[in-house]
C-alpha cells in the first residue's frame, strides 16, 4: 500500500503545481506548500520534509 500512498502524494504535489498557475522546483510534504529553494527546514511550519517536485 505504501507504493499508492506515494503515487498520490506525487499526484497532489504535481495538481497544486498547476492549479497555482506556475511550477514550483520543491514542495513540502508535511503542510504541501510550494516552495521555492531547496530549504532543510519549510519556511512555512518548520518540518524537515522539502523535496523536489520531479
């Protein structure tokens, strides 16, 4: 089941990219806020949860 779970957080990662209109090179996984550099730390709520959007 793990393997859905990512394939859906992939999907909503890509589908917030495109609502907003442009495409974001990082997202984060805890509160899905696009995010613009490669932080260690969302700027948003402080998880160490920022990957690239690929």
């Amino acid at each position: 089941m793990d393997l859905f779970r990512k394939a859906g957080e992939k999907f909503e990662e890509t589908k917030q990219s495109f609502m907003e209109g442009k495409e974001t090179p990082y997202v984060c996984r805890s509160c899905e806020e696009p995010v613009d550099d490669d932080y260690d730390h969302c700027p948003h709520c402080g998880e160490e949860t920022v990957e690239p959007v690929e």
